[in-house]
C-alpha cells in the first residue's frame, strides 16, 4: 500500500459511535474473567531488604507475613555484600503467593564500603536482564516466567536518631532509577517518642536535598488517594519486628516485652508497622509491581536497546524498523570483526617477526661464544703440546745419563775385580762415582 493510500486511510477513520445496547451481552464480566484468571496464575511479588546485619530484616519479614521464613544470621566478616534470594510459596484465601525475599548479606560490615551498593545494583539490573532475554526470544513464555524483578527495596535505616549516614545515602541514591526505595527505621522501639519525630523529619530533610527519590504511594485512584497521601507524610515508617506473643489484657498480641513494659507491634501508637504492611500488602502491592515494570524496567530495556543500536526513529523521523536496525547492526558487527582480524594478524606477524630476530640475536651470541671457547681450547691445547714436549726432551735426557751412569758403573767394577791390591784407591774412585751418581740423578 502506498504512503498517500495509508494517510488517506488514517485521515478518514471515522470516529467511534456510541450506541445503547438492547439487552444485557455479557462484557460487563471482563474485569471478572481479568481477576479469575489472575488468580489462577497466582502472583509474584519480590522484596529486597537492605540494611545492615543484625538490624530486624528477618524479623521484620517474620512479622510482615505472620510465619517463620527459614533464615540464616550473617556474620559480621563477610569480605563484600552478597546478595541471598530465597522463594516460597504462600497461599492466603485462594491466592497464591509467590514470594522472594532477597537480603544483601554483609552490608555495612566492610572497612571500604564505597562499593557496597554495587552488588545490590547488579543483582537488579541482572533480573531486569533476565526478563529482557525471555522477552527478546521468539519462542517466548511470559505467561509462566517466573519474574525475579524487584519490585520493592526496604532499606532499613539505624535508629541512631542523628542522621543518615553517607552509606545510606549513596546506596538509596544508586537504587532510586532501578527500585522502588520504601526507608523504615529499624528497631523503633530504641528511639524516644520526640526523638523520633525529629529523626523523620531529619531522614526526610537529607534524602530531599540529596536527590534521592523514594517511592511514593500513588494518588491517582480516587479509591486509595486519601489514604496514600496521609501515608506518604509518616515516611519513613518507624517499625518494630516480634513473632513473640505477649498476653494484653485478655488479648494475645505481638510484642518486645521489656522490664519496663511492652512494645505491641500492631498498636499504632507504639510503631508503624501496621502502617508499612498496609501499604506495602494491603493497599499498594500491585502498584509495586506495575511501576517495577512500566517504570524501573522500562527505563532499563530503554537504555539496553539503545546501546544496542536500537532507536524508534532514524534521523529523518522515518518510523522504528527493526530489519534495517537489524541490518545496520550486522554491517558494523562484520566490518568492527574484519577489523580485529586484521587487527589481530597484524600482531602475529610483528609477533613473529620480533621472536625471529630475537632468535638471530640468540644464534649470533651463541656463535661468538663457540668461537672464543674454541681459540681458549685450541690455546691450551697448544700449551699441553709444548709441556708433554719439553717432558719428553727432558725424559730422553735423563735416560741418556742414566744409561752413561750405568756405563761408568760397570767399568769400574771390573776395574776393581782386576787389581784387589789397589783397594783403597779405587774405594775412593767409587766414592768419586757414587758423587756424581748423587748429583746427576734428579
Ligand atoms: P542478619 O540477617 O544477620 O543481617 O540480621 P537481620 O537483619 O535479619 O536481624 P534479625 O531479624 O535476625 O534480628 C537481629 C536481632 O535484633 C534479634 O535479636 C532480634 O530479636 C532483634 N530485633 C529484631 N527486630 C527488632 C526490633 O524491632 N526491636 C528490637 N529492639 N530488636 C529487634
Ligand atoms: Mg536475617
């Protein structure tokens, strides 16, 4: 179909009329069938608790869901924050639950805590990234996907009742983009009535200047508006955690019993708690998980796709084609693969070409050294020849006078045989003899 063809088919689209219907058709039952099948399919709801260890966050998710979830207590060495997800399945009525209590294990406990919030913010971008992949397959199933997006993040804040510290500050400030950030003051009950009051405003006061946006009970349905806009003003919510049961006047409630008497967790007046549970479950759970997608996760696909490449619109405002994209992309994942090809085959050559003369430096050192140890072995061996020469002048010299001595020897004794008479004469002869003997021998 043309471009004129499909502007003119859009310009005269008529409007929508309203007509009465006659009798009753049925339609009326959507919102019916919309809740009938939600139920079937069941829910999921995903919570991030950080705060540091030790704080109330088990005991405060015991308390917020009325069982005992199996936890495990952190020490205090961990050597980063790790983040623990742990599911399960709740039923209430015939709903059901299913329920991910994730709990960054360790935070605050590192002497170098300046990337303490960066385990937190990957474990979300990774579950954004999950649902992004499922969502990108052409075989996809949404329907049973089990979604591990957070939907909302309690960041437990230390009853100090100073001020927030910069841990808390920074890490609120790298989750606000990504999660829906609900502040509660942990184990309000070790805070003083008007010190507390003073601490909200403070808390209130700091994450206002800091930039930092927390999540805000929506008040745009009439039906939940005036409640919402009342809550939003207790934020953050003091709250106190106990599965113990304490007797009240006939009454068995939730309670921290102190010697000086007891702190019930549902009594408005000592905490917040039903407060937080109210709008945390009864009132704004599934605004929870409507703004983790459309919001939170939506500005994460956002930014994912367009550094991949992926826009709705080129520079001429020609609509979002996804085969041109696709193209495009292809193109310049080719030429940027030949380039490090090239990129590649050009080191190996240099690479080869360095180890070669490298090899020739070595062959040439190896050379020299050969023929300077073979002057040094033919100069000794020169030296050797002339010591075995002059040994061998001065052995046939000696044999020579050796064999004169042996002669002179043998002269004079038959000298002696012949004249006996003339002893003493030859004794001193012999003597003579015997003096050059000494000598001559060496
Ligand atoms: P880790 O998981 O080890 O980091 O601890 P956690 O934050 O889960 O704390 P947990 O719920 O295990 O509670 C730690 C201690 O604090 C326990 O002794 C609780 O009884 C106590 N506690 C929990 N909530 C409160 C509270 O609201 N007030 C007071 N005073 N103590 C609390
Ligand atoms: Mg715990």
């Amino acid at each position: 179909m043309a471009a004129t063809d499909l502007e003119r088919f859009s310009n005269t689209e008529p409007e929508p009329r309203s007509l009465a219907l006659g009798g009753h058709v049925g339609f009326d039952s959507l919102p019916d069938q919309l809740v009938s099948k939600s139920v079937t399919q069941g829910f999921s709801f995903n919570i991030l608790c950080v705060g540091e260890t030790g704080i109330g966050k088990s005991m405060l998710m015991n308390t917020l869901f009325n069982t005992t979830f199996e936890t495990e207590e952190a020490s205090h060495h961990e050597a980063c924050v790790r983040l623990r997800p742990q599911t399960y399945d709740l039923q209430e009525s015939n709903v059901q639950l299913k329920l991910t209590i994730v709990d960054a294990v360790g935070f605050g406990d590192q002497i170098n805590k300046d990337e303490s919030y960066r385990p937190i913010v990957d474990y979300i971008d990774a579950q954004f990234e999950n649902y992004l992949q499922e969502e990108l397959k052409i075989r996809r199933s949404l329907f049973d996907y089990h979604d591990t997006r957070i939907h909302v993040c309690l960041y437990f804040i230390t009853p100090t009742g100073h001020s927030l510290k910069s841990l808390d500050l920074v890490t609120m400030k790298k989750l606000d983009s990504k999660v829906n950030i609900i502040p509660i003051i942990a184990k309000a009950d070790t805070i003083s009535k008007s010190e507390l009051h003073k601490f909200k405003i403070k808390i209130m006061g700091e994450l206002v200047s800091n930039g930092v946006q927390i999540y805000q009970f929506p008040t745009d349905d009439e039906a939940v508006a005036e409640i919402n806009a009342v809550m939003n003003a207790h934020l953050p919510f003091a709250v106190v955690g106990s599965t113990e049961e304490v007797k009240v006047g006939n009454k068995l409630v939730r309670a921290r019993q102190y010697p000086w008497g007891v702190v019930q967790v549902e009594n408005e007046n000592h905490c917040d708690f039903v407060k937080l549970r109210e709008m945390l479950i009864r009132v704004n759970m599934e605004d929870l998980r409507e703004q983790t997608h459309s919001r939170h996760y939506e500005l994460y696909r956002r930014c994912k796709l367009e550094e991949m490449g992926f826009q709705d619109s080129d520079g001429d405002s020609q609509p979002f084609s996804l085969q041109e994209t696709y193209e495009a992309k292809r193109k310049e994942f080719l030429s940027e693969l030949q380039r490090k090809e090239e990129e590649m085959r050009q080191m190996f050559v240099n690479k080869v070409k360095e180890t070669e003369l490298e090899l020739k430096e070595k062959e040439r050192e190896l050379h020299e050294k050969f023929e300077h140890l073979k002057r040094v072995h033919q100069e000794e061996k020169r030296k050797v020849e002339e010591k075995r020469r002059e040994l061998e002048e001065e052995t046939s010299a000696f044999n020579r006078r050796k064999a004169a001595v042996e002669a002179l020897q043998s002269q004079a004794l038959h000298a002696t045989s012949q004249q006996p008479l003339r002893k003493d004469k030859d004794k001193k002869k012999a003597s003579g003899w015997s003096s050059i003997y000494s000598v001559t021998i060496p």
